[in-house]
C-alpha cells in the first residue's frame, strides 16, 4: 500500500497533559470503563463519504480540497486509490471501523450491470485490506438520492421503473455488505419526502416505502445476512418534508406497516436539532422504545439553518449522548461513525486526523463523565426519588390499571391539592457542570 501519510506516524495516546496535535489526550482504546475498553464502548467508525469524497463543495462554489488519489484519469483507478489512502489512514487513526454508500467506494458506470462489476472489483479489495489490517465494516448504505433518476425519490417515487432501479441498487449494497461482514446496514431517505403535496400522492408513497422496506427484510433473510437493519431520521433538506422526520416518526411509521421488529434507528446529531430536538431527547426516545442502534457522530451550527456536518466537539452533547446510550446497554451492532466534513478551507490531508483526533477525545471524554454520573448516581437517585409516587399507593394502582375516573376523581376530593415539589433544574444542571471538567 502507497504511503499517503509518510510524515505521520500512528496516532497514540499521550494524556491530558501532551502538546502533540497529532495525539490522543483522552482516547486511550484499550483503557476500561465500567468493566469495558473504550474501544468495545465507542466503536469508532470513519465514513467513506464526507472523509475521502467530500472535497469542500458548497452551494456558492466547487470544491477547494485536491486529493493525490483524484489525479487518475480512470474513474476505477481514482477508486482503487481512494481505497489505498482510506485504508491507510484508518489503520493510522486507530479506528475499528469504516462505513459507505454504494456510490461511494465504486463509481456508478453507464449500465447497472457494469455498475456491478465495479462494486465487485472494489470490494474483492476491500475485503483483503479488512482482512489484512483487523478494520471490520459498521455498516453499509446506498446513495438513492443523487442520480438525477431519484429526483422525485426512491421508494415514493410516482414512476414504478424507478422503485425497481431503486430495489436492484439496494439488493446489490446489501449483497456487498453481507460479503464484507457489515455489522448493519443503513436506509436513508435521501429523497423519501416531497417538495409540495400540489402533485403528491401522500399514503401511496408512504405504503410504497413499507412495501420497499418488506422486500429488503425479505431479502436480508433471503442471502442470510445477520447484520442489524436501521433508518435514519431526518428531518428536512433537500425535501421540504421527508417521511423519516424523527425518531417518533419513523417508529410510528415502522409500527404502522409492521416493520418495528426488524429495524432500528440511527441517530444523526445534526439531524436531531434541523428536527427541534436535542441529540440527547432522540437517543433517549430510542432507548425508551427498544430502537437504539448506532449514531452518526456531528453537530450543526445552530445560527445556520441547514445540515453543516461538523466534527462533534461539545463536551456536553458527547456527554448526555454517552450517559444515554450507557443507560440504554450500550452498543451492540451500532457505533460511532463520523458523519462529518473538514471545513471548505481545512484543505490538506493532516486536517482529516485533526479533525477525527478532537472527535474520538471529545466522546472518550464525554464516556468518562458519563461513567462517573452513572457510578455515583446523582442523575438517577434524583429521578427516582422525584418519581418515587409511582412506586407505592395511589401511582402504583394507576401503572397496574387498578383505578379509573371515577376513583381518582375521589381521591381528589379526600386529598385536596397536591402538594408541589421542586424539579431543582439549575442544581441538576450545576452537578453536571461539576463532572464536565
């Protein structure tokens, strides 16, 4: 493999206390937490995407990042050498694990047949260089939104041959998951949604996207691929309003078309606030509902308006996201990948590992403090004592059914007001900023 890193040695931890920008301060892989290595907790992954493909375009100009690897004339040699630099710079990084779409690793040719035969090509490499370096696929997608054919969607779209074009690129993505032993695999909705209900046919292109989601269940137990399912919420853009607003709306549509068994939601943080969230309120929502799966790992501007895909840095987002999916078990197929892009003028390659680098600190750090709330219990003891009513008397009969109206209504009569107690949400608030140090 070519050295497109030559000066940059692989990225060790060093502690809090190195100057090195090129170092881990707080990602120590094999250092345990609550009884696991950060590495089994994390499960970093890099994606494919933004990382190698993403070269600084924005609506106002072309891109400004140049890559060693796009000097090829020959769109497949561009791919073979993309593979070589990525390869490199996940074993460099540290990280257990990478995560594509479909057009990413392969360039999409004039026929789907040929389009095949290069995915074929590409991932008999890819499958070696996971072979020979230990790096293990997260999970795999499809891009079924940037062709011009998907203009009007994938699954919803109004002209049937493009619901079949659409099936035949995700039988084929899943195919090449299951070959390179993905952990999952990812339905994103690039374009599942609609610009203006004037020439939209609603609940025919919702019962179209369930029947969609059927075949590829359907499929997935078909070529025996084990692999968790996930759809990933999101809220707007480029569609007005897409169909996978939320994870409130995507678990009411799973639970709708009879889908909730087989698949659950990836978690984007930038998609939570376009969406009026907080990263946290989706993850706990999928906690709450058995949905939990993996997480794409950014943030957003919040004085701009649309998906920015920036490196995840806020020590309280990372920590509130970990102390949840602690909670909630931890990840099992899922894990972190960074769905995040250097900045337009970052344009060199050493910017990939800096900006990597201050992501994995900023969650190893977010897992410690979240380990340290969990251990000491100052969130939870409050919690369970604000709703310890639940647990006894008048709140334990209305959780076990045993009351209606009729009786609560007396009891009301015999107790009178109830008397009010404090939330103490600024104390709440102060404890964590005593953890967050």
């Amino acid at each position: 493999m070519s050295a497109y890193f030559p000066k940059i040695k692989a990225i060790a931890y060093e502690g809090p206390d190195s100057k090195n920008p090129l170092a881990f301060k707080h990602y120590d892989a094999k250092a345990k937490v609550l009884g696991k290595t950060m590495a089994q907790h994390l499960r970093f992954a890099v994606c494919y995407w933004h990382t190698f493909k993403g070269l600084g375009v924005d609506p106002f100009g072309p891109g400004t990042i140049l890559r060693e690897y796009n000097k090829h004339s020959d769109p497949m040699k561009v791919a073979e050498a993309t593979l070589d630099f990525a390869f490199e710079f996940f074993e460099k990084l540290g990280v257990g694990f990478w995560c594509f779409h479909d057009r990413d690793i392969a360039p999409e040719a004039e026929t789907l047949a040929e389009t095949n035969r290069r995915l074929d090509h590409i991932v008999r490499l890819a499958k070696k260089r996971q072979r020979d370096t230990g790096i293990k696929l997260l999970w795999g997608t499809t891009n079924a939104f940037s062709h011009r054919r998907f203009m009007a969607g994938a699954a919803t779209n109004p002209d049937p041959a493009v619901f079949a074009y659409a099936a035949a690129q995700v039988k084929k993505a899943m195919e090449i998951t299951h070959e390179l032993g993905g952990a999952g695999y990812v339905f994103w909705g690039g374009r599942e949604g609609y610009d203006t209900l004037l020439n939209t046919d609603l609940k025919r292109e919702l019962d179209h996207l369930a029947a969609f989601l059927h075949m590829a269940v359907e499929y997935k137990k078909k070529i025996g691929f084990k692999g968790q399912l996930y759809i990933e919420p999101k809220p707007k853009e480029p569609t007005k309003h897409q169909y996978d607003f939320d994870a409130g709306n995507c678990h009411a549509f799973l639970l709708k078309y009879g889908l909730a068994d087989d698949f659950k939601l990836n978690i984007e943080a930038n998609h939570a606030t376009l969406a009026g969230h907080t990263f946290q309120h989706e993850l706990a929502y999928c906690v709450a509902n058995g949905l939990l799966g993996s997480i794409d790992a950014n943030r957003g501007d919040l004085l701009l308006g649309w998906d920015t895909d920036q490196f995840p840095l806020d020590l309280y987002d990372t920590t509130l996201a970990m102390y949840t999916v602690l909670r909630g078990g931890g990840f099992t197929t899922g894990g972190l990948n960074f769905d995040a892009k250097v900045r337009r003028q970052s344009i060199d390659p050493e910017d990939l590992f800096h900006a990597h680098i201050g992501a994995m600190d900023a969650f190893a750090r977010g897992l410690k403090i979240a380990a340290a709330l969990i251990k000491d219990k100052v969130l939870d003891n409050f919690v369970k004592q604000r709703y310890a009513g639940w647990d006894r008397g008048l709140g334990r009969r209305i959780e076990r059914g045993e009351v209606g109206f009729e009786e609560l209504e007396q009891y009301t009569l015999e107790h009178g007001e109830p008397e009010l107690k404090s939330g103490r949400q600024e104390m709440l608030e102060n404890i964590l900023n005593d953890y967050i140090r």
